[in-house]
C-alpha cells in the first residue's frame, strides 16, 4: 500500500480519493472567511507539542484525547497536501484541455458556416441557408461579440491614453 502522505506525481491522471470520505466536506459559501491557517514556523511547533506531551502535556492542560485529535488532523492535513499539488494541476490541464478543444470546435462552427454559405451561394440554394440558419446566426453572434469587445477595448485604451497625456 502506497504511503498517503508520499506526495503524488504531478502527471498522475488517477487519483483515489477515497481514503479522505471519511473526513472530506465541502463548504458552503464563504465558511472559510474567518478560519486559521498554517502560518511560518508550524511544523516547529507541531515537533515542540508531541516533544513535550509525554512529559507536560498533562501539566499543561493537554490530554491525550487532544493530542489524538490534533495528530489525526495533522495526518488529515499531510494527506491532502500529498495529492493537492497533483489535483490542482490536473485540474489545470482539464480546463486548458477543454479550452483548447472548444476553440477547435467553435472554428470549426465557422468553417462549416462558411462553407454553408458558400454552397448556398455556388448552388443558389435558398433551403440549404434555411436548414443551417441556427449555424450560421450562431457564428455571426460571436463575430459580432468579437466587434464589440475589440471596440469596448479601443475606447478603453483610447481613454487611458488621453488621461496619460492630460496627466503627463
């Protein structure tokens, strides 16, 4: 059995998560806003609380359900730092995967427009244009999306230009 607190191959393409069911939650919105997190210096700490437990722990109020508690959660935190690094970059590489294969497919709505349009021109074919009217409105929306946020952007730098010279 794999070691769970190994750090998993950023290349990793499976990953078994089951381990975590126990423990795994998700939030609602905006529970984290107030939560603690690691800060420089933990790890020392942690070392400075299972040193002295034996010997202090009770003396200074820390029983052994606490510490129990506190090394469960530390074991919990190592797991999931083991295969975050890995998630977050497969996560990445889904989302540029799917940016990527969109684009082609959105190129390729155009191309097949294109080509419609030029059919039904070549062939004078009036049905051909209306069965592919849903396509060929589509591709015109994004070019005229394109237009306008290429437009919005000039102005935009148009105006920062303009504030630059009356600051400068």
């Amino acid at each position: 059995m794999p070691n769970p607190l190994e750090p998993v191959a950023l290349d990793t393409l499976v990953h078994d998560c089951t381990a975590f069911a126990p423990f795994l939650v998700d939030l609602p919105p905006r529970a984290r806003l107030g939560m603690c997190s690691e800060q420089e210096g933990f790890p020392e700490v942690v070392s400075e609380i299972l040193t002295n437990q034996a010997l202090l722990g009770d003396k200074a109020g820390i029983t052994k359900s606490d510490i129990e508690a506190f090394q469960e959660s530390n074991h919990r935190v190592g797991m999931i730092d083991a295969h975050l690094p890995a998630l977050k970059k497969l996560v990445e590489m889904m989302e540029e995967t799917r940016a990527l294969e969109d684009d082609k497919r959105q190129r390729q709505v155009n191309a097949f427009a294109d080509s419609i349009e030029r059919r039904a021109k070549t062939t004078n074919d009036k049905h051909l244009l209306a069965k592919y009217e849903k396509t060929r409105t589509y591709r015109s929306a994004i070019a005229k999306k394109g237009v306008k946020t290429r437009t919005k952007s000039a102005k935009a730098d148009a105006a920062e230009d303009a504030d630059a010279k009356a600051q400068g």
